[in-house]
C-alpha cells in the first residue's frame, strides 16, 4: 500500500491558497479514485481506496504545516509502511506555475513542511511531487504570498496542474517513479536549431 499525503493548512480561509496544493492534489487523487478522505486518524484527515489498480491511502495532515511530520510518521507506523511507499506532495515557490516535479528524494529547500517531514521520519529518502506557484514579481515575504488566496489566473493554471499531478501519481502506481519523471518532469524550452532548420 501507498501513503499518498498532501501538505498543506487545515482552516478554511487556507483552501484557496498556494500553499494548500498539497490538499488540493489529495482531493484531485480522492475524486479518481472515489475515496473519501475524511476519517481523523494520525492527525490527518484519511481515506483508503484503490487509485490506479493499487490500494492507497489518502492522507492530509491536520497539525499546520509546520507539524506535518508529525503525522506522516504516525500513520507510516500504524500502517506498517516504509519510506518505499511514501509519497509527498507540496507547493514548490521556485517552480513557475504550471510545472510539477517528481523526484525519489532530495531536500526540503525552503518549504517548512517538507523538513518538518524530513525530520520525523529522518530520511530524505521518499518520494515527492512540488507543485509549481512562483510569484510573478519579487516578493516581501514568501510567508504572505503563500497563504494570500490565488488569484483568478492562478486557479485557473492550478486546477491544471493539479490534474497533471494527478497523471502523474497514477502513471508513478502503475509503472514507477521513473516512468513518470520521464513524462512529468518537462520544461518548456526553445526548439533546437536543427528542429528549426525542418
């Protein structure tokens, strides 16, 4: 079984914003596979299902998302699990919009939730997907700008990119990780001279 958990904050004025993609990216995942994420359990909010042919459990840690690694540990002891059937996904502010990245581990960066996570389980070991939401402009602080909620324009790119998200979860169950890096992992870059040239 899978742990599939989204970071993110639990009060309602946080739905809407950048920093609750991780949520929203549970909810996406909960809609395909018709689970309801909603049984308090290891400080999250948990639903368990099939995605993709695999059995998965849904999880959105309750504790702010300074605590997440709080719960991710909780429910990898309860279930029995390792950080082999762990995924994490969370808002990444040095993507642009738009871009999602899969990786089998790597560092928190700046993101409070990821070390939080890091810490607890005391690997950096585990799967992940970040969630594009760069600013367009510089910023006073990334704090503000991730808990403000989105703009227009920008729920429209992260409904989008949350679907892609969720390609990309389902790709990752069937066929592994490195088969949805391959797909997932793009950036939109200037045609090579010699496609120019065709």
């Amino acid at each position: 079984m899978w742990l599939i958990v989204g970071l993110g904050n639990p009060d309602p004025e946080y739905q809407w914003t950048p920093h609750n993609l991780g949520f929203l990216a549970v909810d996406e995942l909960a809609n395909r596979g018709g689970i309801r994420v909603e049984r308090p359990e290891g400080k999250a909010l948990v639903g368990r299902g099939k995605l993709a042919g695999q059995e998965v459990l849904l999880a959105k840690p309750q504790t702010y998302m300074n605590l997440s690694g709080i719960s991710v540990k909780e429910l990898l002891e309860k279930y029995e699990l390792t950080t082999d059937d762990l995924l994490v996904m969370w808002d990444e502010v040095q993507l642009p919009w738009g871009i999602i990245r899969l990786a089998p581990d790597g560092s928190a960066g700046s993101h409070n939730g990821a070390k939080s996570v890091i810490g607890a389980i005391e690997t950096l070991k585990f799967a992940r997907l970040r969630l594009g939401c760069a600013p367009d402009h510089p910023l006073g602080t990334k704090k503000e700008y991730v808990l403000r909620p989105m703009k227009k324009a920008h729920l429209e790119v992260a409904a989008e990119e949350i679907a892609q998200a969720g390609d990309a979860v389902e790709l990752l169950l069937t066929n592994g990780i490195d088969a949805a890096m391959n797909k997932f992992n793009r950036r939109a870059e200037p045609p090579k001279e010699e496609d120019a040239e065709k």
